[in-house]
C-alpha cells in the first residue's frame, strides 16, 4: 500500500515539474494549472484511501491473529529438537523444581538402599537346661 501512495507521489511531481516547464514565465498560468493540479492530487488521495481502507482492515486482522499464533508456533518450533526442548524446560520454573524433587528423592532412595541382615532359625525350641538354643542360618 505504500508503494500505492510513493506511486501516486511521484507521479503528482512529475505533473508539477511538467505544468512549471510548460508554463514558462506566465505565473498566472502556472498558478491555475498547479490548483487544478493540487486539486486532483487531493482527490486522487482520497481514492486511494478508499480503495486501501478495506484492505488495511483485512491486514490488520490477519496481523493480530498471526501474532496470536506466533508464540505456540515458536513453542512447537522448539519441542522439534533437542535444543528447543531444553530451552523450554530451562524456562520453566515450576517444571525445574519438580524435576529437582524427583532427583533429590532418587538420590535418598539410592542411599537409603543398603544390605538388610536377615537370620532365620534352622531348629528352634529349647535344650534341657530351658535355655533356648536357636541355630542362625542367614539370609541375603
């Protein structure tokens, strides 16, 4: 559209030049011509603006939806490669805490895993003494 309006610009400084040539030294006629010049110039912008009007609604509109729509296309974009996927999680502090709790509860569960000594009695039952006599086999 601007390219429209640069066009039309140019083309009304090319009138003026044209009319100052033709007229010469005659300042009156000069002056008629650039009126009847300024004149048209004014009505030819005003169709223009009428013409465009239209157009720079439909642009408009379509402008603020593909703004709309720019950030989730930017987030797909990202979840294409491992980079992007990272950038996302990175950017996401909720997300960083989970995954901190995860690995921090992983870890305890690793430390906490230790051997458990387990005896089981092969005979049990009491010697004649009334001591209890417990034979230990262990388990691992």
């Amino acid at each position: 559209m601007d390219v429209e309006w640069q066009a039309l610009e140019e083309k009304h400084e090319q009138e003026i030049i044209a009319a100052t040539k033709k007229a010469g030294d005659d300042k009156k006629a000069l002056h008629e011509t650039l009126k009847t010049l300024k004149i048209s110039r004014k009505t030819e912008l005003q169709q223009l603006k009428e013409t465009q009007r239209p157009k720079q609604k439909i642009f408009k509109m379509e402008l603020k939806r593909l703004e709309k729509e720019l950030p989730q296309a930017e987030h797909d974009l990202k979840l294409l490669s491992n980079r992007g996927k990272l950038e996302l999680v990175l950017a996401d502090a909720d997300l960083i805490g989970t995954l901190k709790e995860r690995w921090i509860a992983s870890e305890v569960a690793k430390r906490l895993d230790y051997p458990i000594f387990m005896a089981v009695s092969e005979r049990g039952g009491k010697d004649t003494s009334g001591v209890r006599s417990v034979c230990l086999h262990s388990h691992q």
